[in-house]
C-alpha cells in the first residue's frame, strides 16, 4: 500500500497537469490552507498526534497530507498560533509547549521537554529576491531545516531564521534573533544573537562568555 502511494505522489509531481490538479483539489485559489474536508477527512488519519497531547481550538492548522505534522505525547499548542507543513515537515517532541501566537512554518523539528514563549517565528522557509524583475513573493522557494534541540526554552517575540540549529538544553533570551547555529548549553541574546554564556561541564556552574554582560 506504501508503494502504491509513494508511486501515484511521483506520478502527480511529475506530471505538471496532474500537479496542478491536485494542488486545486487540496488548496483553494489564492490561499495557503488546505480545504475543509482535507482537513476532516485526510489529515487526521495521515498526520501522527501523541497521547494526551493538546491542540487548541483557536490554533490556525494549515497542515497538508503530502508533508508530515507530528505532535508528541503530552505536548500543547496553544491559542492564536500558526503551524504550516506547506514547504517542509513540522515534528513536534514529547511534553513540548508552543506558546500564544507562535507562527511555524516547516520545515522545522523541535525535540521533547521544549518551551516556546509567546509570539515566537520559527520559519524554515525564505523567498529569493536575487530577480528584481518578479516579485520576492513569486520567486523560488528557499527551504532551510530549523532544529530545536531537547530541552530549550525560547523567550517571547524572538525569531528563529531558517537553517539554524539550537543545541540542547539552551536559553534564547527574549526578543532575540537568531541567525547562526547556538551550542548546546548555552544562553543567547540579541539580535542577531550571540551566545553569553556556556555551561562548564568540570565546575557545574554556568559562566560568562561576553565579558560586558551584567
């Protein structure tokens, strides 16, 4: 049955009328959202939620079956966010918050025991810009894997730009932006980011990296 589908997908994407056809069936003209009864019908049996986990009913789900959703055991998605599998996978880990009014947009993979404050961007995907003859919004895609690592915390209004991997069990300070790749263990803050402090393995304490840091 695997096959079978995998085969019909790669016939679809290889066929540009049979592509745009089905792209038809499950998105209207004009938005970024699946239709009603893919979202009824297909999304719950080909999309995987965890036990216990909780999603809450003003959360704008635009998640498609040609892309995987994942949702971890005893995680939450609270009100007024956005999760898209548009353009790339969103995995979500075990016992993970999404806090008030975070946007998503995959491809994105956010492991177990997470913490996502309020109004945070995580985006995997960018637009060009480089032909300044069309438009950035209908220039090529730009998709960039964000990695959020086993027990982060991201502090409100920060943004996470596509590519960036954020090692486990570090703290991104609130309203920062995030640019390069931060290390395990360590606190960031800024914009763009940088690391402040890492904790030392041999003494058990956490120390200053950025000297002009109170």
């Amino acid at each position: 049955m695997l096959s079978l589908e995998m085969s019909l997908t790669s016939k679809i994407k290889s066929n540009p009328l049979l592509k745009k056809m089905a792209h038809w069936l499950l998105i209207p003209s004009g938005e970024h959202r699946p239709r009603l009864w893919v979202r009824l019908f297909i999304n719950p049996f080909k999309h995987k939620r965890g036990r216990k986990s909780i999603i809450r009913s003003r959360t704008r789900l635009d998640v498609f079956p040609f892309s995987q959703f994942v949702l971890g055991d005893g995680s939450v998605i609270e009100d007024f966010g956005t999760i898209n599998n548009g353009v790339g996978e969103v995995i979500i880990g075990h016992r993970t918050i999404i806090g008030l009014g975070n946007t998503i947009i995959g491809p994105v993979v956010i492991g177990d025991d997470v913490m996502l404050a309020q109004n945070i961007v995580l985006s995997g995907m960018n637009h060009g810009y480089q032909d300044v003859t069309i438009p950035p919004s209908r220039q090529k895609e730009i998709r960039k894997l964000i990695t959020i690592g086993d027990a982060v915390w991201i502090g409100a209004n920060s943004v996470i730009t596509a590519g960036v991997t954020v090692g486990k069990h570090s703290v991104i300070g609130a309203g920062s932006v995030v640019t390069k790749d931060i290390p395990p263990f360590s606190v960031a803050i800024g914009n763009p980011a940088k690391v402040i402090k890492q904790y030392d393995e041999l003494s058990g304490t956490w120390k200053k990296i950025d000297k002009s840091y109170k």
